[in-house]
C-alpha cells in the first residue's frame, strides 16, 4: 500500500505542469552618440532672387552711369596762369568744356581780394553758325558730337533692352541667355562711340582750328587738342591743359559695369529655366 502511494505521488509530479524559467532581463541599449551625419542630405537650392539680383542690379548701376554720362562734359581745354590785363597783374583761368548740348565757357581773374569772374553757354547750332560765319565752312567739331551721341544713344537703348527682357525672362523662368546677349552688344556698342570720339576728336579739333572762346589777353595757343586727343604744355607765363572731361569716362565705367552684370547674370543662372 505504501508503494502503490508513492507511484501515485511520483507520477502526480511527473505530470504536474512546470513553471517556465524566469526571464533573464533584457540589456539597456548603448546611449546614443550625438552625431548626426548629414552627408547624404542634399544641400538647400540657393534661392533664384540670389542668383539674379547681383548681375541685374550691377547692369542697372552700370545703364544709370551710361546715362549720367550723356548729360556730363565730354572734353575740356584749360588756360591758367598770370598775366597783365591792361596795368594790372592778373591771376587767369579760363576753361571750355564739351558736351553733347553744347560748350560751356569759364573766365576767372583774380588780383589778392578781387575777383572777376564770367562764363557763358552756346549750343552746337550757335557754334556751327559762328564758325560758318568766319570760316565759310562746317565745323567737323560739331559732327563728331552729334555722332558719338548717335551711336551712344543706341547702345543706352541695347542696355535698357536688355535689362527690362531680364526681369521679363526671369519672371516667365526662362533661360537669360538672349537678354545677356543683348546688354553685351549694347554695352559695347556705347563703347564703340567713346572709342570712336577719342579717335575723331583731334583730327576735328585740327580742322576746325578755333577755341570755343577766344580770352581778352594774349595766348600763346599750343593747338594741343588738334595734335593729341589729351595733355599740358607749359608756354610761360601760361598753363594749357586738354583731354577727357569725367562725362567720357563715364561712358567707360558704365558699359564696363553693364558687361560685368550680364557675365554675372549668365553664370549665376546658367542651367536655370
């Protein structure tokens, strides 16, 4: 009896169902290292007002010079020095400034606390019939103005062309290529009429052979501006200086500054549409 007890209580163990193990607890990840690759992670487009701007605004710069230039002396021709008027012992400066409306003449004289001082304005037209009147020819002068204003003229108005189709392409998101072409050819363009002034001048000023005005005291003119397009000499007691007044390398700067924006507006934009 005690055996068949026994049997019953091993086989009441053996079939008595067994816990499952405990679990082991599961490992804390690593922490984590603060770094963040951002290799892979395209870079942010450079905004397109980025891109224009700089080579649209240098263009616009450059036109306003080219057209402050049209308004400004193109050339002027100076005297100075001391010299007697009568009985008394003047200091002298007389200038004549060129520009495309016309000549604009300066006279100074000056003794220690006195000043005499005068100027006057003629057009072309009033210049062409002064000469007429003496020589009985036209002034080739006049023809070298009104020329070079022709020609830059034209390219003030390649340059505001292609500006405007600038903003325009850019607007529809088109390629700018057409409207850098055109603010090239204007900007060389207005180029070609400062070049071509500096080469015509002289021979025009040696033609013509006059000062716009002629000064009340001796002159010893050294006909400079008919023999070299700029520079001084030195005729005791006088001073005489000719060459490019500010308003011809205005017309320089201003196409340079053109040619630099439109190089500006290719190349920050090219590929873009």
């Amino acid at each position: 009896m005690r055996y068949r007890w026994a049997f019953i209580l091993s086989s009441g163990q053996f079939f008595r169902p067994q816990r499952p193990p405990p679990e082991e607890p599961e490992e804390a990840p690593p922490p984590l290292v603060q770094y963040r690759d951002t290799s892979y992670i395209p870079q942010e487009p450079v905004k397109s007002s980025r891109r224009f701007l700089p080579g649209f605004l240098l263009a616009l710069a450059g036109l306003v010079v080219l057209l402050g230039s049209l308004s400004a002396p193109w050339y002027s021709y100076a005297i100075s020095g001391k010299v007697w008027v009568g009985n008394v012992y003047y200091s002298v400066y007389d200038q004549d400034e060129y520009s495309f409306s016309g000549i604009h003449s300066v006279e100074e004289k000056n003794i220690p606390g006195f000043t005499l001082a005068g100027g006057s304005t003629q057009s072309w037209g009033d210049y062409d019939a002064r000469y007429n009147s003496a020589h009985h020819r036209t002034s080739r002068l006049s023809g070298v103005y009104s020329t070079a204003l022709v020609i830059l003229v034209a390219g003030v108005t390649l340059c505001a062309l292609g500006a405007f189709l600038s903003a325009v392409f850019r607007l529809r998101k088109k390629p700018l290529l057409f409207p850098v072409v055109v603010l090239l050819s204007g900007a060389l363009v207005a180029m070609t009429g400062a070049g071509a002034f500096s080469a015509w001048h002289q021979s025009a000023f040696e033609a013509d052979g006059t000062m716009a005005h002629t000064p009340d005291y001796y002159v010893n003119d050294p006909s400079g501006p008919g023999q070299t397009f700029s520079g001084e000499s030195n005729r005791s007691p006088l001073r005489y200086e000719w060459g490019p007044s500010y308003g011809w390398h205005l017309a320089l700067v201003g196409p340079a500054m053109v040619i630099l924006g439109a190089v500006l507006l290719y190349w920050m934009n090219r590929g873009q549409a």
